[in-house]
C-alpha cells in the first residue's frame, strides 16, 4: 500500500509543496520524478504515482507552482505556466533544485531517478535532460517541444518522447526538429507518435479545460503508460 508525504520546499524565496508518493516500509527504490500539467500538482498525477509505487517504484510528485496554487482556476494555473515558460534559465534552475531535493531523499535509489512530465510537465523533463545532469531517463507525455534559447549540453538521461499527432501545439515539424535537437545532443532517444490522437491524451478530464485541440484516448493513454514501464524494466530490471 502506497503512502503519500507532503514535501515542503523553498525555491527562491517561493514556498512549494511536492508529494512523495511511496511504500511504507520507507526502502530505498527507483524513483520518477512525476511533473504535472498546467494544472499544478493534482489528483491525476498523484493516481499515476500510486500505481506506480504498486509495481515497486516511489515517485514524486513535483510542486513548481507553489501550494497556494493547488487546485487554482484554469487562468490562474495557465499564468503561472506562462511566467516559468517566460524565463527558461530561471525554470531550469528550478528543475535541477527539484532534481536535487529527490536525490537527497533516504527513499530514493542512488543514480535511480526519471523525469516524467505531463504537458507543461513534458517540456520541463525534456529541459531536466537538456541541461546534461546524469539521471536515467527523462520522458514527455503530450509535451511541448520547442527548446530553450540556452547553450546545448550533451544530454545523459535517455529521452522518451509520447506524441498525439493531432497535436495542434506541436505540429510535425516540432517533432522532427526535436529528433534533429536529441541526436545533435547526442541522447538516446525515441518519439512515440499516435496518430488520430490530440494533446492532453492521458487525462480523463481533458475536456474540462474547454480547449481546441485537447482530448482524452483511452487507447494512446495505455499505449504510452505500457510503453513507460517498458522503460523503467528496461531501466531497473
């Protein structure tokens, strides 16, 4: 049985609150970093996190936000995305003092840690990787794709890539211009492409943000999750 742990935390003078979503027995495990979508931290990624503790790994559940955030109207939480997407350099800060915080958990395994992300939540993984820290994988659920105007790293951390290719906020040229971006970067990659399939795919509840292009599939939701765990398998056996 999974046990959740509120995690305060203070970036720049901001006050976030992560949850750690892991085991009772407090053993050390590989960990996913879970990022979510414009929405902030929500029942949605902490579902994924619990079924993931249920086949051996902890994860965690990333506040970039802030907690006064938790459960904010649609505009507030698309400002407050607009702001960190506005100043790549200082999300990217941001990132790595998350990336750190996970590292200095007693839970978590020793160079066993993923970045997932959702959406927003999927470019910022994709940032994670970009800026070279050694980490097993980063990996994007319907992410945005466009990089950050920041000097290339070589990127350690294997990269997956799930896609809608109705996506209208990542048309293909996006995609094929971040295949161009791995390879230059030296990564490890893969871009799972669904076709007939839009953006916000695994979430049941897309449909309640009311916007053009965003659309829950059942079939490239359990499509992309089988393939994840293929991933972490192929990871940590």
């Amino acid at each position: 049985m999974s046990k959740d742990r509120a995690i305060p935390h203070n970036f720049e003078g901001e006050n976030l609150e992560s949850v750690f979503v892991g085991r009772r027995d407090g053993q050390a495990r590989p960990t996913v970093i879970l990022i979510p979508t414009v929405m902030g931290v929500s029942d949605l990624e902490i579902g994924f996190g619990r079924q993931l503790v249920e086949l051996g790994y902890n994860s965690f559940v990333a506040d970039l936000f802030g907690k006064e955030f938790r459960g904010a109207e649609r505009d507030v939480c698309f400002g407050e995305m607009n702001r960190l997407r506005g100043d790549r350099a200082a999300l990217r800060r941001r990132l790595l003092h998350v990336l750190e915080l996970v590292r200095g958990l007693d839970e978590v395994s020793k160079g066993q840690i993923v970045a997932a992300g959702y959406c927003f939540g999927g470019q910022c993984a994709l940032d994670l990787a970009r800026t070279g820290e050694d980490f097993a994988a980063a990996v994007s659920f319907h992410g945005l794709f466009d990089p950050p105007d920041l000097p290339l790293q070589k990127i350690k951390a294997k990269v997956v890539a799930f896609h809608g290719w109705d996506d209208p906020m990542v048309p293909p040229d996006k995609v094929v211009a971040l295949g161009q971006e791995l390879t230059e970067a030296g990564s490890d990659w893969q871009i799972h492409a669904y076709g007939h399939v839009a953006h916000g795919f695994t979430n049941p509840r897309a449909a309640d943000l009311q916007i053009d292009g965003v659309a829950y599939n059942a079939l490239a939701a359990e499509r992309s999750w089988t393939s994840f765990i293929n991933l972490l398998e192929e990871l940590f056996g």
